[in-house]
C-alpha cells in the first residue's frame, strides 16, 4: 500500500541551528575551498590552490598499477583492511623514512585518508574545548580548520624568513598556562618548505625546539607534505629524530604522487599508536584497501623515486619563474620568501593595500591568490601579505599572472 502523500500542503521548515553541536560555532568553510570554486573559469590564472601539476601526474604508472593489483591481488584490494593500513606499504614508509633519520618500524605508522586526516585524529585525541595549540603565525589553514572543529585555541611565534621564531615558544606557553590554567596541548611546526610561508628551519632552530619542548614537557605535530620537493640546498635531519619519544610525523602522497588518492600516514610512538587506530575506527574503518595496494606497488616497483627526481625539476623552474617574475613587475616595497622547495611563496605588499580586499580587484584581473590573513589562527595579522603557489601554472602562466597582480598592485598605489 502506498503512503498517502499529499505534496501540495504546507510543510514548516525545520530550524536546524538549535539542533547542532556548539562545536559548530567554530567551524568555517576552508577559504581555499571556496576560492577555489571561484577559480573554475577557463580564463583565470588561479596562484591560489596547492594544487600539483596536473599534467605530470603519473597516470600511465597509476594505471598499469590499478591493472596489475586486479589481476593479483583483486579480491584482497577490494576488501576491508587492517586500520593500521596495508603492512608492505607501512613497510616502504618505515624504510623511506629511516632516509631522513626518521626512526620508523611498521607498527608505528598509520595510513590515513591524507595528512587532512591525521590532523583532524590529532585533534580528537588531543583537544578538549578551550584547549591551547602552539603554532607560528601565519600557519597551515587545513590545520587551523581541523582544531577549530574540536573548539582549540591558538597563541602564536613569529614566521621569519628562517621559518619559526622558536625562542618565542616558551613566552608563548607562559601565555597559554595563565590563560587556561593547564599547559598547552602540543607545538605544530612545519619545518620543510612551510605553507603558507615557503620557509625551511635551519637545523640550529629544529634543535632548540626539540631543546624546548623536552624542557616544557610538550609533544610537537611535524607536519612535512613537501618534503620530498627540495630543490636546492641539502636535506636537514627531521625533528623527530631528535625527541621520537615526543614527536608525531605527518606525511602524503598528496603532493607526489596523486592528491586524488587521499593518502597520508602518521609516525608516531608506539604507545600512541592503538588510541589512533581507535579514533580511525570510529571515522572510517580505514583507508581504502585498494588504494594503499596500488600506491605500494608504484613504490615497491621503485617507480615513485624518478617521478619525484622530474616533479623537482619542473617546480624548480616554475619556482624560478616566479621569483623572476616577482621581482620585474611587482612595485617597490615588495617582498617575498625563497623557498628552497615546496609549493608555495609567501609575498607581502605594500601597508596600504589589504590583500583580502584587493583580492576582488585581483579577481577582475583574472588572476587569483589566497589573502594572508587565512592563515592567521586569530586572524591578528597578514593584512597585506599573500600566499601564492607556483606548482600548479605552467611557466608563461605564471609570468602573466604575477604581471596582472603587479599591474593592479601599481594602479591600487596610483603609480
């Protein structure tokens, strides 16, 4: 028997405001996901996203990959897994980073979906409503969007060009303790190529934090996406291989190999490693099976290395570009990083511009960037500084874009 629907009545649409969690008085929309659908348009120069190159995704290996796990192994990859994650990837993770000193065994890594992922566990794990996170400022957005969920609170260090000012931390602990009464919950750093401020910290300053946060008693988040995108300079030994008893390590497969994958991992210690694996089962299980088996073969088979040597060259001179770029068309008073690697510069122009509001007069241009102030966890700062990605445009792109910004920057300061 069919219901009775009569479709034409009156239906009061329900208030759902009161029904919500107070968590979600904190909780905003990433401003890069909402800049990036403005940048959908064919004819805009979008230097907003962290997006890779598109055409040098590894497609053709991905694919043989895909062809290769079915034939092989296609009942296992299309069946739950463990939460921990697929063992011979979390065995390629473990050997990879013993590289960069990591100290690494399979039982202390966990497969993520992403590294956007493993911030959201560390916040769940972590954070309780008025909690204190200390990080640098400007910092990464993701992170800030994912403790905001848990209603975190944030006191800050400087970013200079040697990326965080970490003799500022301890000030900033005495801060948190008088304003919450309790210590804060952890340091979050990113220490390679940083987002949003392309800064590398020198191993004197990734020393003294660990110095630090020995002496504070305070766990550190080392949040390395980038670090496989080095394009000058030498390797510097992780934090994490300094205090391992006291760190947690947060990589992905995001920026080498396929961000549509979804697929990050922590290191972490081993004691931690079972309250993890609790909150992933609570979120999703785990990650998808046949996603890790088609990454671990793409490692396994040595193939993700020489992709990643040609993702460096190419970066490298799109990162050139823009820094030459830069410096021939923007205005004087001007500035900008050199990063020694990653994705990303941070620029700041001159006070009377906010770049928050020129955005709109940069959109008309048709070139796009992510304002400063995005990256401030208390918004207290960026005003007139900008985040632009160089790994996404091919290199005439880049040149046109940084031309239409320096052109509207020289108009807004009636040059």
């Amino acid at each position: 028997m069919e219901p009775n629907l009569d479709l034409d009545r009156d239906i009061p649409v329900l208030d759902w405001t009161p029904h919500l969690a107070v968590r979600m008085e904190g909780m905003k929309s990433s401003a890069i996901r909402e800049l990036l659908k403005l940048t959908q348009e064919p004819d805009i120069i979008s230097l907003a996203g962290g997006m890779p190159a598109p055409e040098f995704f590894p497609l053709r290996e991905i694919e043989e990959a895909c062809r290769h796990i079915i034939r092989q192994d296609g009942a296992k990859a299309m069946q739950y897994g463990a939460t921990e994650g697929h063992r011979p990837l979390k065995e390629y993770l473990a050997t990879t980073a013993h590289k960069y000193g990591v100290p690494a065994v399979p039982g202390n890594v966990l497969l993520t979906n992403g590294s956007q992922q493993a911030l959201d566990l560390i916040g769940e794990l972590f954070i309780n409503p008025g909690d204190f996170v200390l990080t640098s400022r400007p910092t990464y957005l993701g992170a800030i969007q994912a403790w905001n969920a848990y209603q975190a609170r944030y006191h800050t260090v400087n970013l200079d060009d040697d990326g965080m000012v970490v003799d500022e931390i301890e000030h900033a602990y005495e801060k948190a303790l008088a304003d919450s009464g309790r210590p804060p919950k952890f340091i979050y750093v990113l220490p390679n190529f940083h987002n949003p401020g392309g800064t590398t910290l020198p191993l004197e300053r990734r020393q003294r934090l660990a110095e630090i946060a020995t002496k504070l008693n305070l766990p550190v988040v080392e949040d390395d996406p980038y670090g496989e995108l080095r394009y000058e300079g030498e390797d510097i030994i992780p934090i994490s291989t300094l205090i391992p008893e006291r760190t947690i390590y947060l990589g992905t497969f995001s920026k080498t190999l396929a961000p549509g994958l979804r697929l990050g991992w922590i290191i972490c210690p081993e004691i931690l490693m079972q309250r993890f694996v609790q909150a992933k089962q609570g979120a999703d299980l785990h990650t998808s099976t046949f996603v890790q088996y088609v990454a671990g073969d793409i490692c396994q088979r040595g193939l993700l290395k020489p992709h990643i040597k040609r993702l460096r060259q190419v970066y490298k001179e799109r990162r050139d570009t823009m820094l030459d770029a830069l410096a021939e068309f923007w205005p004087e008073g001007s500035s900008w990083t050199h990063p020694q690697g990653g994705l990303f510069l941070w620029a700041r122009v001159p006070e009377p511009i906010n770049t928050k509001d020129f955005l709109q007069e940069a959109l008309a241009e048709k070139v796009a960037y992510v304002p400063g102030v995005n990256f401030y966890p208390n918004q207290d700062g960026g005003h007139n500084a900008m985040r632009l990605n160089f790994s996404y445009c091919a290199p005439d792109l880049i040149v046109e874009g940084i031309h239409r910004l320096g052109a509207a920057l020289k108009k807004t300061l009636g040059y």
